[in-house]
C-alpha cells in the first residue's frame, strides 16, 4: 500500500462506525479530519458557509487536512489525480479545497490555484477531450479572487476557463458533473439548484453547452435525484440517474425524455438509489447501489447489477448485504469485470468478482475513521486505487492501495 509517503503503522484496531455517503451523513467524532462543525445541506438544507479546516500538526507526514470528497483521473495521459474536498493544506503545502497531484504523490506545482475555491468542493470531473481541463462543482462562491457560483471549469494550469461562461451561475450547491462522452463537450449537472444565471428552473438537473450556457434542448421536468448523474458509454448520449420515487432509476435519451427501452419493470427498486456505475465491459451492464432490498419482485440486498435493457443480471450475487451504504461503485480497469464498493459488514472497502462474490486477493488492513466516500482507479496501469477516508494512525485522508489492498 502506498500512502503517498505516510508510513504505514500496521495495527489491529476494530474501525469506529460512521456513515459519510454522497447524502452527507457524517458521525459525530468529525469525519474525515475536517473537524466535527462540518455542513452537510441533507441533514440542515440552510447551513451556512463551512467553516475553514485548522492547518495539520508541523509534520510531513501529514497529507490532506481535512475530508476528500473527490478524486478523479486527470484523462491528459499524465496519470495524475484531480482531488477535492474540505481541506486547505497537502503536505504543509497551501491546497484550497482542490489539488492536482503527481502519479508519485507529489503536488503538481504547475496547477496552481492561488486562493483556490472559498467553500468546499463535492465534485472533480475531468473533461473528456484530453485537455487536462476539470469541472468543479461544490458549495463555493468563489475561485482565487473571482467570483463563480457553484459551478467552474478549470484549465490545465489551474487558470479560470472564461470561455466556459455560466454567468451568474446557480443559486445552490452542485452535487454532481458528468461531461457527456459523445463529443459534443456538453457537460451534465446535478444539484439542489432551482435556477442558472437568472433563469428559472423545471429540475436540479440540467445540461450545459461547451460554452457554459444552458442547453434547452435537454429538458427533464421535475421529480429527479440530483445526487447521481451516469453518462452511457455505447455513444447514444443518453444518461442513467436517480429518480425521487419508484423505480428510483431511469435512462434519460439525448432530449431528456425517459428511455423506455430501459425496462424497469412493474416496480423497479422499492428504496432510495444512492450510486449507480457502467460496467468496463462490452455490454454496458450497469451496477446500482442503495436502500433497496426488492427490484421488479426479485430479491436485491442493497447492490445490483442490471442488463443494458434493465432487466436483473442474475449472475450477479451478492453473498452478504450492502443495505444502509451504497457510497461508491468504482467499475476495475483491468479487464476483470471486478468492482469496488463500500461495505456496511465491515465499514470498508471490498472488491468483489464479476459473480458478486467477494475476492479474498484484495485485503486492505486499514483502520478508517470513517466511511469511505472517493475511490478511483490509477490510469498508469498498476491497476491501484485511490480511496478517500479518514485512517487512524496516519493522520491521512488519501491513501494509495496496491491490487492487493496494501
């Protein structure tokens, strides 16, 4: 396991319980060491500003100092990692709430953000076109000096993109950005926002040109989670996201209309969908994590796999049950068909096979302060994982695992 220079203090220590997911649902003892008056918007929607986290001890071995909320591959082929989160210092290194970081865990000192963003970032989601640009989506108002409501997009040398213009951008935080894969640069966004640069709203879900203004031939209506935004990767454009009510799933076309060649059946999943992730394979099979215990009469405990026309892979089997989590679903790269995914069993992170089942070669020995929140997959064919957390003993809240969890 590589933890980004962190020595790695092997101990037995039996994990205090917390539950931080995409909803914001921390334990009480701080999360992910951003300290305990921590906002969340799901359990006090008016919160106030967030407040700035306390610098780190005088120590190098410090990392982040406070909560990852994000980490995402930079997709420029330089196999560096975009992160953001409710910090202001790496490594005794001036990072507000975002940082880019080397393949060796270093600060890449030629992204720089100066005062970088004034409000806790939720989201990093690199542009699909190999520029190295990001979209930043949070709580913050401001980028280095500049005002930019909730949503910014970010050159390579952490400059303001102005040419991505979104006005007077939104009223409200943004929870989720998926920039569409068909080329088009439109860019997907999700959150508790009921206007865009002056103009009312029918939902928290929107499309946004290349140019950063609203695409009115994208159009919803109301009804629609805003916490998980999916793009399909067969090219068609279409969307998979979260509904506020049964099926609690949809595929969206190009125009926004309701895919009814997704069939969730007579009811779909009976609770609350919480992540939702494409397979790496050729068949485009996805995986839905959540509440649920039941999908269309069929028992589900919590994950599920489903067939590109929404029917239930049924040689997808979970042998124990992942109700009250469903964080993330972090699809494997190496061809395995393997996945990642949060446990309530055992409050961590697991890695299960293409059947469901768990694979024993994946072991992290890691003691979390708090539920996982951010994976991602390194893009230099090490096939190792980024994880976001809280860890005791490390004072860490990033670490690097190898395919074997260490």
């Amino acid at each position: 396991m590589k933890i980004f220079h962190i020595k790695w203090i092997r101990q037995v220590l039996l994990p205090s319980i917390y539950i931080l997911g995409v909803l914001g649902i921390v334990g009480s003892g701080g999360g992910g060491g951003g300290g305990g008056d921590e906002c969340f918007p799901s359990l006090s929607p008016n919160c106030g500003p967030i407040p700035v986290p306390p610098p780190p001890p005088s120590s190098s071995t410090i990392s982040f100092n406070g909560k990852v909320s994000s980490i995402a591959p930079a997709l420029d082929s330089s196999d560096d990692v975009y992160v953001g989160g409710f910090f202001t210092i790496y490594k005794n290194s001036a990072a507000n709430r975002i940082a880019r970081l080397n393949n060796d865990g270093s600060l890449d000192t030629g992204f720089i953000t100066g005062t970088g963003f004034d409000n806790t970032v939720d989201i990093v989601a690199p542009a699909v076109d190999g520029s190295g640009d990001v979209y930043v989506g949070g709580r913050f108002t401001g980028y280095n000096g500049t005002a930019v409501s909730y949503i910014a997009r970010l050159n390579l040398d952490g400059t303001l993109d102005t040419d991505f213009d979104t006005g007077t951008g939104f009223e409200a935080r943004v929870n989720m950005i998926a920039p569409a894969i068909d080329g088009s640069g439109d860019v997907y966004i999700g959150g508790e926002f009921t206007t865009y640069n002056g103009m009312m709203l029918g939902s928290g879900l929107i499309r946004l040109n290349d140019d950063g203004s609203l695409d009115l031939g994208f159009s919803t209506g109301s009804g629609w989670g805003e916490d998980v935004i999916v793009t399909a990767t067969d090219g068609s454009g279409d969307v998979y996201v979260t509904r506020d009510s049964s099926p609690y799933i949809a595929r969206l076309n190009d125009d926004g209309s309701v895919d009814t060649g997704f069939d969730t059946g007579l009811s779909g999943f009976d609770e609350i969908v919480r992540s939702i992730a494409v397979s790496n394979d050729v068949g485009g099979d996805i995986y839905v994590a959540g509440f649920f215990n039941d999908y269309d009469g069929s028992a589900v405990s919590g994950l599920a796999r489903l067939n590109n026309n929404g029917s239930l892979d049924t040689g997808f089997v979970t042998d124990f049950g992942f109700v009250g989590w469903g964080n993330f679903i972090t699809p494997a790269i190496d061809s395995s068909g393997d996945i990642y995914v949060d446990s309530n069993r055992s409050g961590e992170i697991v890695r299960l096979n293409a059947n469901g089942s768990i694979d024993t070669g994946f072991d992290p020995f890691l003691n979390f302060r708090n539920q996982p929140d951010a994976v991602a997959i390194a893009t230099d064919g090490s096939n190792d994982v980024f994880v976001g957390a809280g860890f005791l003993l490390t004072n860490s809240n990033m670490v690097r695992l190898t395919p074997t969890g260490r």
